[in-house]
C-alpha cells in the first residue's frame, strides 16, 4: 500500500535557526497539505497545493514558514527563523480527489 | 465561524460498540465529514468519510441526520487496539477544520 513519506521524523534545533521538512505524496496524488499539530490538539492546515500551485495558505506565517512543491510532486516546509512556539508535530497529506486525505508519519520539530 | 466540536474523551470496555459524536452546526450543503484515528507518535489514519445518511465499511460506520449538523462515528465491538485519538474533520467550504478529537481508551 502507498504511502506519504516525510523526513526527518525527529528534528531538534535552537530558536533563530533555520529548518526544513521534507514531504513525498503518494504518486498521482496531485493535492498535497501541510499541517501543524500542537500536542493536545487536531491538525491545524497550513499550506494546501494543488500541483505546484498554492490553494490556501491562509493560516501559514509568511514572515518565517514558506512552503514549495516546484514539480507538483514532493515539497518542501521551511521555517526560518524556528521559534520556540513552533515546537509541534509537522504533518503532510495527499489526496488524488482533494476529498479523502492520506497522511504521513509526520516531523516532530523540538525548539530550544 | 466554522467549528467542530467533539467530546474531549471516552472510555469502553471490550467487545462495545463505541458511538463518537462530532458537532458541525455551519456545515454547508456540499462540505463532507472524514473521521481520522491517530496513536501517539503517528500520523492520522483514514477511517470513514460520508456526506449524507449513512456509511459502512470493514471498520466503522458513520450516521449522519437529514439535517447534517452533526454525526457519529461508530465503531463495532472495540479492542484494546482501537485506544487512540479520533478526528472529525470537516469541509467548509473550502476551508479544513479538525475538532479537538476524542481520547478513546479501550478496557479490558
């Protein structure tokens, strides 16, 4: 069965440093979503592309967290510079119809 | 403002049948409800999604009323397996919006 891949699973850093996630969608899934989830709480959408075009980003900080999918293929979240609120478990999903998501196993990112 | 609300916990015993409530009062006429389990460390995994009436499949079942406004997740005769954190996440639109979610804790 396919799945969403996403590196690294773990990822520890200081505040004012730079980080990145990595996500793959499951192939021919051409809707790819990023998520934040605050340990307690449901995933809050970040980011959703459709291809390589952004869809909503509404809630994505723009001052320090972009998010690229060149080839409308697999993407990338950074965040630049990592906060200590950011500390948070960093999930991607695909979805072939935009209805019925798929999740990865997700980053948990630890600021210190 | 588009909210879903569920109970923040639940416990059962083995062999029940467990009912998960999701509260969606804005729901429009074209939004849908996926329902999501989740363990510690995991990320959400697919369990059931419905627009209308009612849905089944090998694992659960989802009943949605005529007015849409809310719907339970129903999970037959549960193990201890099935303790973890269930999402209800709903279309508004084109907005996303996951409830809180619901510890579910299985007993022997």
């Amino acid at each position: 069965e396919a799945e969403v891949a996403q590196s690294p699973r773990y990822k520890i850093t200081e505040k004012s440093q730079a980080v990145a996630f990595w996500c793959d969608p499951i192939s021919g899934h051409a809707t790819l979503y990023w998520y934040r989830q605050i340990l307690g709480q449901g995933p809050e959408l970040l980011v959703q592309f459709q291809d390589e075009s952004v869809v909503d980003d509404s809630q994505l900080p723009k001052d320090r967290f972009s998010a690229e999918r060149l080839k409308g293929v697999d993407s990338t979240l950074k965040i630049q510079p990592a906060e200590l609120g950011d500390s948070a478990m960093y999930l991607c999903a695909s979805s072939r119809d935009s209805k019925t998501q798929y999740f990865g196993p997700g980053t948990r990112l630890l600021v210190l | 403002l588009a909210k879903t609300t569920q109970p923040i916990s639940m416990d059962s015993y083995e062999g029940q049948e467990v009912n998960i409530t999701c509260s969606h009062n804005n729901i429009a006429t074209n939004d849908y409800i996926t329902w999501y389990q989740q363990f510690p460390s995991q990320g959400p995994r697919f369990i059931i999604q419905g627009y209308k009436t009612k849905v089944t499949n090998e694992v659960a079942s989802l009943f949605i009323p005529a007015d849409r406004k809310s719907s339970t997740l129903s999970l037959p005769r549960v193990s201890l397996s099935d303790t973890a954190v269930y999402y209800c996440l709903v279309t508004y639109g084109n907005k996303l919006v996951f409830g809180a979610g619901t510890i579910l804790r299985v007993k022997s």
